[in-house]
C-alpha cells in the first residue's frame, strides 16, 4: 500500500502505478522473502517510510514528527548493520531539506541518537564493544587490484549471478533504468535522491572492506541483499508503463515476470540457491 501510494504520487499514474504495485509485491524478491525471517522486508518497509515522510519536518509539528523519523532511520541500523548507507543517506537528504531551518531536525537528531545510543548499549551487553561484535566489523584492506576484482564481482553478481542475482528471478527491474531517465525528466531533484540512496547502500554492500560476509546472502531466496532499496530503483516504473515508445516493452516484461513467479509460486524452494 505504501508503494503503491507513494509511486502514485511521484509519477502521476495512478492505474499504471496500481498495475506496477502488483508486480513488484507477487514477485521476487518481494514475495519469496516476504515469509522469511530476516531483515530486508522490514529493513525495506522502514526505509520507505522515512522516505515518504521525509518532508514532515516542514510542518507545524517538525519536532515531533522529527523523533519519529529519527527512530526509524535509526532502527534500520539497529537491525541491522548492513543499512548503514540507508541511514546515511536517508539522514543527508533530510539534512538538506531542513538545510535553511536547521532547528527543525532537532527531533530527528534525537530520534537517530536514541537509536545509536541503544545499539551501543546492546553491543557492550552481549559483545563488551562499543560497535563491533564476531559479525560486525570491518574486514582487512586486501590490495587495491583486489578490491576493485570483489567489488566488481560482487555488483555484477547481486544482478546477475543465475542462484543469486535478482534479475533471473526477477526480470521487471530491467525496467528500472529507463523509468529513473523518464523520472529525470520531470522531477530532477527526485531522481537524484532516489540515486543517492541506491548507491550509498550499494557501496557498503558490495566491497570486502564493509561487508565481511560477501553478497550472496547464504541460504536464502536470490536478491536477498538488494531487498531493502528495490523500491527505490522501483517507484518510478509507470512513467514507462505510460510512455507511448517504451510501453510495449514494459508490458512484455511483466508479461514473462507473471511466468517466473508463477513457476515459483508453484516451486518456492527453487529460490533457495544454496547446493550443488
């Protein structure tokens, strides 16, 4: 429903958007994590959110709904460490847009902070760290030639590796390019800031100094770790839908999107990649 409304309102196609919302949700990695008990359903539900809201701190009740926004910025790195590129982001755009007034993130800096401040404490508890814990560190700088190799792999294979990648499974956001050029166009601002929250997670994802783990995911339906920003790749999706050049082509690819997921509505644990 938050999709939904929030694609409706950033394109101006309320049918399209309706349509679109449809095949985001019934489709990986949507719907194949959608029963799992993990964090990227929530960690993408919460990140939506603040951005939806992200300009209550204009109002008349700024501080208030700044606390509230804080809290949930803060959660996504509460649950878990990997949305630090969300809360980054999501905090700068925000920052920028109460750039003028600045007392007006009061509340959303004491929201964020309440959060820091509970990780921090549940970390000295269970790890005696302030930050760090066996799961959440850095990892060792491994050469620059190195670095470039794992990261480029690892970008590549978040997309396209055949268990892993999301786009085997889920063809519709080959739309997603396109749909951010059309958003472009008309809302320039926009675009950027959805841009700026792709590629701030990616960057902390995808090298091996940041995510020590890897971009596989382990045992778990493929996309799993683009789970929490494919809204923002895919909001945009029924400018093409709407657009007299590109529109056949959209309706084609939902069209064989509607023969994945069926086949693995049918088949689910075929979504589980690990094994031979």
């Amino acid at each position: 429903l938050l999709f939904f409304k929030t694609s409706a309102a950033l394109t101006g196609q309320r049918t399209w958007a309706f349509v679109w919302t449809l095949a985001f949700a019934l489709s990986p990695p949507i719907l194949t994590h959608g029963y799992v008990f993990l964090t990227e359903i929530p960690s993408a539900l919460i990140a939506l959110v603040v951005f939806a809201r992200r300009d209550d701190l204009q109002g008349s009740h700024a501080t208030r709904q700044g606390v509230v926004l804080g809290l949930l910025t803060g959660l996504l790195f509460l649950i878990h460490v990997r949305n630090i590129g969300l809360v980054l982001a999501l905090a700068a755009l925000i920052a920028w847009r109460v750039r003028r007034t600045p007392v007006r993130a009061t509340g959303y800096v004491a929201g964020v902070a309440a959060m820091a401040a509970l990780k921090i404490a549940i970390n000295l508890r269970f790890w005696g760290s302030p930050l760090t814990n066996p799961h959440e560190h850095l990892g060792a700088w491994p050469g620059l030639t190195a670095f470039l190799s794992q990261s480029a792999t690892s970008f590549t294979g978040l997309f396209l590796d055949a268990r892993h990648g999301v786009l085997p499974a889920a063809p519709i956001f080959l739309l997603a390019p396109a749909a951010w050029i059309l958003l472009k166009r008309q809302w320039r601002a926009t675009a950027y800031e959805l841009l700026i929250l792709l590629a701030a997670y990616l960057i902390f994802v995808i090298n091996p100094v940041t995510n020590i783990h890897g971009w596989r995911g382990g045992w778990s339906p493929a996309g799993r770790f683009l789970v929490p920003i494919l809204a923002f790749a895919a909001l945009a999706v029924p400018l093409v839908l709407a657009h007299r050049r590109w529109m056949r082509a959209g309706v084609v690819i939902i069209a064989a999107q509607v023969i994945v997921s069926g086949y693995l509505w049918g088949h689910p644990m075929q979504q589980w990649s690990e094994g031979p």
